[in-house]
C-alpha cells in the first residue's frame, strides 16, 4: 500500500525517491516497508499494471532511474488497500505467547532472563519512537501523531504485559 500511496498523494517517482520518502515518513514505525524491498515491489506491481514505466532519467553521472506513476488500476487496488486495512481489525497471535505456554520445563530465572531482555528491546524501541515524537518534520500533521502515537501505546502495552509476566513467574510454577 505504501508504494500506491506515495505515487498517488506525490505523483510520478522513481525507487530512490520511494526509498528516501520510506525514510523519512518513518514507515517503519507504521508500515511492514522496508526500503530494500521497494525495488522488487515497484516491478511485480509494474507486472500486475498497478503502476507504469513513465520515463527514465539519467542526471548526470547518476544511474539511469525509471520514474513510475500509479495506474488507474492502481488507484482502484488503492482504495480497495486502504478500505480492506480500516474494516479488518486483526488481533494476531504472538508466538510469544505460545512460548510461555510451552515453557514449564524452564527454570524460572532462565524465564526471567528471557523476558528482561525482551523487555530491554521494547523499551529501546518506545525511546526510539518517543525521539521520532520529540523531532517533529516539517509536513507532520495531526494524522502522523496518530499514527506515531498508536505505536507508543502498542509498545507500552507489551512492556506492560511483559512486567506483569515478569512479577507472576513464581506462579507460573503452579502449573497444574
């Protein structure tokens, strides 16, 4: 969806423009792109007629770069995209709880070993996001908050849960 939505709210790019707005967009933190994988994207969906071939430019000693621009076609799978995203609500497993369910042969300090440096990583990660929050781009609206925020409270969420784990480990003994 991030391709179609960047050529269609920006026009005609080629994959390093993509790649930079991945950047600085921070799609990380609200998207499964990941930059190196635009390249691919771009021509399975020049294949499927989602996006074309416009031009290409060559500036300079620079590589030759293919701009693409989205497609009619495209534009329909765009909003097909987006609908499908904002009626699906998708609660997935986390493998991490099938771990704990299947971890009674662990010892509990080897348990809690495990969850301090899962804890550690989701905390480097809300610091990361809360940096992204405190270091504001110039086009950021009221949407991007959103969506950055939404991130924070998630990972809040699962440092939360992890503590609580973390507390309960001892009764996690009583497995009967």
């Amino acid at each position: 969806m991030f391709v179609l939505a960047a050529l269609a709210k920006r026009g005609p790019m080629h994959g390093h423009q993509l790649r930079r707005d991945a950047r600085l967009d921070r799609a990380d933190l609200w998207s499964r792109v990941k930059p190196g994988s635009l390249y691919g994207a771009l021509h399975r969906m020049s294949d499927e007629g989602l996006i074309r071939p416009l031009r290409t430019e060559q500036p300079g000693a620079l590589p030759a770069r293919t701009v693409y621009e989205i497609t009619e076609e495209g534009l329909r799978e765009l909003r097909a995209l987006r609908d499908e995203a904002l009626t699906d609500v998708a609660i997935r497993p986390d493998p991490v709880d099938l771990a704990l369910a299947v971890s009674t042969d662990l010892d509990p300090e080897l348990l809690r070993g495990y969850l301090t440096d899962r804890i550690a990583t989701l905390r480097a990660h809300l610091v990361r996001i809360e940096h992204q929050l405190e270091r504001r781009w110039p086009d950021q609206g009221a949407v991007d908050d959103l969506v950055v925020d939404h991130a924070r409270m998630r990972i809040q969420a699962e440092i939360d849960w992890h503590e609580k784990v973390f507390a309960d480990v001892d009764k996690l003994d009583a497995r009967d």
